[in-house]
C-alpha cells in the first residue's frame, strides 16, 4: 500500500508563522515521513511565505519521494501564461491559492480565469484552502469547476467541518472536485465516503502545524474498507497525478514521466 | 483516569449527527475512556433531557453539562439550575455561534455567566474560525467573571488557535481543549500556560477517540502533564473522585 501525504508544508520561514517559527526542512519532512510511513509527499511552502523556489529546489533532490506545489498570489501574475509554464519548468505538478490570507474571493472570474486557464494549459493541479471565511467556501470552488470542467480541483480541508456538507454538496456535483480531506473531520470524511465513494477522497496532514501520525490515524480508524484506504491515503493522489483519468491504475511512481 | 470533556448525545431531527448513549458507550469501551462529559448537539432542537436520561443510565460514565442560549425562553435560568441542581449536570455548554450572538456580548449572555458564578459551574464555549466564536470573545466574558472556569472548545481550531493561547495566558480562568484543532496548538498551549490548563476532548461524533488520545500522546510526552491532561485537570474542575 503505497501512501501519499497530500499537504505538508515545508520551507524557512522568514518570521513565525501562526506564532510558530516552523522551520521544515526536506531533511526534516523525509524524517517525519519515515517515522509515519509515508512513502511521497506534496509539499508547498509554509503559508504566507511563498518560497516557491525553495520547494522547487527540495523536490529536486529527492524526486522520488516529494512532489512539488507552488503557492500562488494571483495579484502577482499579470502574464500566468507565462508565470505558470515556468511553473511546470520547475518541475510543480500544482499550484494551491489560499483567498483568506491575500483577500480575493474564488469567485472572482477577473481575477482568476486567466490564471486557472494557465493551469490547465501546463497540466497543473489546483488546490483551493476552503472552509474558514466567505472567501473560500465550497460553493465558490464549484463554480470555478463548472467554469473549467477539465481541470482537476482539490477541495483543500473539505470545507473544514462547518462546510463539510456544503464541500460534499459540490463534489456530488462536479466529478473534478476531489475532497482533500486534510484537518478535517472524522465524521465529515466518514459522510464524504459514503456520499461520494472512495475515489474522490485524499489524505493529507498539513504537517507541521498538523501530525502527520495523527492524520493517518483518523484515516485508519474512520476507514474500515481496506481498499477505500488504500486509495484515500494515496491512491487517489497518485491516480489524479498521472492524469490518466478516473479508472487508471495507480502506484505509477511520483515523477513527471521523462 | 481518562476523561473526556466533550462529547455529545442526541438524535435530533433535521441533521445527520446524532449518537446514541450506547454509541457512545462502545467507543468509549474500545477507547479506555472512563468518563466522559455529555450535552446535547447544538442545533436550535437541543434535548437536554435525552442526556439527563443518559447521565441517570449511566452516572459513573457521562457527566451532563445542559446546553443553554441566551435566547430561550424566559425560563432559562430555571432550566439551567433545574439540570445542575435536580439532575446533577456539572457544567454548561454554550455555543455563540449556533445560537447566533457572541461571548463579549454581555448584556446578551451576562444572566447565563452569573449564575454559572452563583452554582459554581465551569462553561465549555466553541470557539473557531467564526466570527461569532473568537477566542477574544471569550476573553471578555472571562474577564467580567473571572471566578468563573471558561474552556474554550477547539481552541480556536486552526487559524485562532494563536489567539485562544494568548486568552489563556491572560486570564487565569481560561482552559484549552483542542478537539479537532491543530497538533501542534497542544504543544503550544502546553508551553504557554502548562499542562494544568490542558483537557482531553475529542467532539465526538465529529472526531474518533483515537485520533484525540493520540494527538495528546504524541504531544505531551511528559507522563505527569500528559495525565494531566487526559484526565487529573477534569477531575479537579468536576469534583470527580
């Protein structure tokens, strides 16, 4: 059973962050990956500090065992045609957007077509952090899925538990949007799977702030089906990144394909 | 012991949620939970007589706490006195959010703060990534009682969690509880205002045992602190034996 830990942040924070002064190295990531037996992980940076380069330049050093993602600050992307090939240059097989902390909404079509549209040109993978303001709610992502039905959309925290319905609400709707289950709920991942079935459901830990032990354990205990795990804790993932559709076979291996 | 101090019981109608005592029960058994403390959901329907049928069920288990909104009817204060007075509840529960005003708002809920003063009763207040359940909310009620116990439920689950720390370390009478909050606001906390304002809670239905217990295990490593926490802390702000 191949396991993937789809949110974990990593990087050198130039000033703590949430009060904490997490510093997260690869070194640091692939130990905690160890000790939990996660065979690959996507990291991004430590919210806030965008260090897109650093991740970049970690992945690369252990390919087989992490896989990149770029945060993003739409604000900052005149040209995403552009931006976001050097994206996919650099090797990041997504990019997430967290609307709370740089004040736009998921909605804005102005804003964020033009960067979405980028996305999927250069077969990036988008991840939206929902749940905790009007900013990013469950609603708003479907939207943007209805908006670019061929790109793949990752719920991120699944509407955390006071939009868990409303997330499951939309993933019912919109074959593109996967529930990333990460600092959710026990129940909310139990109603995802019974409403959405295992397929579009993926563990994540948000390691450091959360524990990366932890989070497989509310998996495990939440998850009795043996096969509907194997595929929440990473063969989901590892299917969505092939990107070779809903029925391929996963445990591909993590890489871009040389 | 272990002691959860948070957990709910019910089947009100108009929701999925719901957990039945022997529900409860059972995931207390395969948990080693001892006891745990019970209310109701907090949906507008909330029954606190179901869980005062629980707690006389089963009174070496459940510890009752009666929910309470500031916009029940005018026999409030009788209601919550009847349930800690008559049916032996140990607290209250209050959660702004769903009930639609704040903790800061004292003129709203002053009537409720005073008389958990007058009885001695410690209130387990959700507080989260809402604006109507910040931990400095709580702050404000806990400053105008401060003889009054306030655990804040979640410790601001993720993006407050800073925020509900700095509460604790400025008022005394504040505990953390960290059910499906982030890990690492257990170490926080731990360090910031010690393991003796530290609870045990895992929310359930929302959250398994397991996954609390562990988060607890793996963050307080110190045995002492970490009985504390899952049970020593509870005990002494319930009068348990």
């Amino acid at each position: 059973m191949t396991i993937v830990d789809a949110h974990v942040h990593m990087g050198k924070p130039s000033r703590p962050v949430f009060g904490n002064a997490v510093q997260y190295t690869a070194e640091q990531v692939l130990r905690k990956m160890d000790e939990a037996g996660v065979d690959h992980s996507v990291i991004l940076p430590i919210p806030h500090v965008y260090d897109n380069d650093y991740v970049a330049e970690s992945a690369r050093r252990y390919p087989d065992r992490l896989i990149p993602w770029a945060y993003v600050d739409p604000w900052h992307h005149p040209n995403p045609r552009d931006s976001f090939a050097r994206f996919a240059e650099q090797g990041f097989r997504g990019v997430k957007f967290r609307a709370v902390s740089l004040r736009y909404n998921l909605s804005d079509h102005q804003l964020l077509d033009p960067i979405l549209e980028a996305s999927r040109e250069n077969n990036l993978i988008v991840s939206m952090h929902t749940g905790d303001d009007p900013a990013c709610t469950p609603l708003q992502v479907e939207e943007m899925a209805r908006t670019f039905p061929d790109l793949t959309i990752l719920l991120v925290h699944a509407g955390f538990r006071v939009l868990a319905e409303e997330a499951i609400l939309v993933a019912e709707r919109c074959p593109n949007i996967y529930l990333d289950e990460t600092a959710g709920t026990s129940w909310q991942l139990r109603r995802a799977l019974e409403v959405i079935g295992p397929r579009r459901v993926i563990y994540g830990s948000d390691s450091p702030f959360m524990d990366t032990r932890v989070e497989l354990v509310r998996f495990r205990t939440a998850i009795s089906d043996p096969e509907a795990l194997e595929l929440a804790i990473g063969g989901n993932i590892l299917r969505v990144l092939s990107g070779r559709g809903s029925e391929a076979v996963a445990g591909h291996g993590v890489g871009r394909e040389a | 012991m272990i002691v959860d101090v948070h957990n709910h019981l019910g089947e009100p109608w108009g929701t999925r949620l719901h957990q039945t005592p022997d529900e409860l029960l059972v995931k207390m058994d395969r948990a080693r939970i001892d006891k745990a403390v019970v209310f109701p959901f907090p949906f507008g329907n909330f029954d606190n007589d179901y869980v005062a049928r629980a707690v006389r069920a089963h009174p070496d288990r459940f510890i009752g706490f009666v929910m309470a909104s500031p916009f029940m009817k005018e026999d409030l204060i009788d209601v919550i006195r009847h349930y800690c007075t008559d049916e032996g509840f140990r607290g209250v529960k209050l959660h702004p959010a769903a009930h639609g005003y704040k903790l800061s708002e004292t003129g709203v809920c002053g009537e409720i703060l005073a008389l958990c003063s007058e009885l001695d009763m410690p209130i387990l207040v959700y507080t989260g990534d809402e604006l109507y359940a910040t931990p400095f909310q709580t702050s404000i009620a806990a400053q105008a009682y401060p003889d009054v116990t306030f655990i804040m439920a979640h410790s601001g689950f993720m993006m407050q969690t800073n925020d509900a720390v700095l509460v604790a370390q400025r008022c005394p009478n504040v505990y953390l509880e960290h059910s499906s909050g982030i890990s690492l606001g257990v170490t926080q906390s731990v360090n910031a205002v010690g393991a003796g304002r530290v609870l045990l809670g895992s929310d359930t239905p929302h959250m398994d045992f397991e996954v609390e217990l562990f988060k607890i295990e793996i963050t307080v490593p110190d045995p002492v602190d970490r009985s504390l926490v899952l049970g020593g802390n509870a005990a002494r702000l319930l009068g348990l034996n």
